[in-house]
C-alpha cells in the first residue's frame, strides 16, 4: 500500500513517464477528452457522476506529486451563452490548492478555447484526467516543471 494520497495506478504511471515541459490536461465534465487532446496522451477516465470526481480534488492530488512550472486555463468566452465578464468561481480555488499544495506564484495563463486546444494536442500532453467537474471553464492544463 502507498502511503501517498493518490493511489490511482493509471494517472501515477502517467505523471511517472512524464518529464521536465510535460503537460497534464485536467479535463472537467464538458471537455471532449477522446477527440480533441493528443492522441498519444494517456486518458484517465475518472469521471463516474456528475461532481465526483471533481477537478480540484485531482489538481490537488497532482500538486502533491509533482512541481508545476506553468499553469493554462480556458479562458471564457468573450460572447455568446456562456460568456463572462469575471474570472469563472473555480479559478480561485486552483489558485489556492496551486500555492498551498504546489507551492505555485505564477499567474493562470488565460486561453481562448481554440488557443486551449492547441495547447493540448501538441506532442508534450502525457496525460489527461477526465474528471466529471460540473463547473463550467474548469479545464486546467498543468506542464510540469523540474524538482528542486
């Protein structure tokens, strides 16, 4: 038994094969985890019903295992349904789980969603957790950096 809080096998294999400039994709409810990501990036399907199991308890789980150098979020839009004039609720609790468990300072990286997309299809995406998060923009991309 690991004493780490974190047991799930898949996403520990997955953060053990990646490296320094490596990116986890921490996918909420709504992202199309099988086709718009790198094909080549592990998928953890951890998304079981609605809320459980939700975006921020898997960021706090990866910020405990591994240093993170930058973080990408997907960035409202700018019209339409689901547009937004303030930062989406959710930020401020990655904000908080990056500095208390991550030690993070740096800002979110605010990304349009075709920007976002881009971002997660390219050769450096390892893995992605398919989360079942119902809050809307709660997609965060992690690259993760070197240990000191």
């Amino acid at each position: 038994m690991l004493r780490s809080k974190l047991l799930h096998p898949e996403i520990l294999g997955g953060l053990a094969s990646a490296g320094h400039l490596a990116k986890v994709l921490i996918a909420d409810g709504n992202y199309p985890s099988s086709t718009k990501p790198n094909p080549r990036a592990k998928i953890v399907w951890a998304n079981f019903t609605p809320g459980i199991v939700d975006a921020c308890t898997i960021l706090r789980l990866i910020c405990g295992l591994v240093p993170i150098e930058t973080v990408e979020v997907m960035a409202p839009a700018r019209s339409g349904m689901y547009a937004m004039d303030h930062d989406p609720p959710i930020w401020e609790e990655f904000r908080k789980i990056l500095r208390q468990d991550a030690g993070f300072r740096g800002e979110l990286v605010q990304l349009q969603k075709p920007e976002f997309n881009l971002q997660a299809q390219t050769e450096d995406l390892a893995l992605i957790v398919a989360t079942a998060e119902t809050q809307i923009y709660a997609n965060i991309l992690l690259t993760i950096g070197v240990v000191q």
